[in-house]
C-alpha cells in the first residue's frame, strides 16, 4: 500500500503496481504530468513485472482491436495484483 502524501507536491511518489497498471496507458501515451512520469518511471526502474508490461504496451501498434486487447490484458493485471 502506498504512503500518504507529506504534502500535495509529495503525492504519489511511491506507485505501487496497482497505480502503475492504473496509470500504463497514459504513460504510454505521454499524457501523465512531468511529475506523475516521474513517479512511473522510477517505479518502473525498481519493478521487471511493470516494465516488461510497458515495454509491452509501448511495441504494439495502436488499433481499435489492440486498444480494446490492452484494456483487457490491464484489467486482468489489476485482478491478478489483488
């Protein structure tokens, strides 16, 4: 679980998996915050599960068919992590 935030600036530093898997396809996308990248990045820099899952994600070509497979795939990651 993570830690609570010291402060509004401190907030989600420490992802765990389940924020991680939360936040992949904006990651992927480059849609998250400078901060938020960070926040990913770092955890993904400390977590093989996670990286290959984005390393993943990043390969695939971006259809219809591909996003609605990635949505799945992420939704049972996020069961498997419960």
């Amino acid at each position: 679980m993570p830690r609570a935030p010291a402060s509004e600036d401190d907030e989600m530093r420490d992802l765990s998996c389940d924020q991680s898997v939360d936040l992949l396809d904006m990651y992927v996308e480059g849609t998250l915050s400078p901060e938020m990248r960070a926040d990913m990045q770092r955890h993904l820099g400390g977590c093989a599960d996670c990286l290959a899952l984005a390393e993943q994600y990043e390969r695939l070509p971006r259809t219809e068919e591909v996003e609605q497979r990635l949505r799945a795939t992420v939704a049972a990651a996020r069961r498997w992590r419960h």
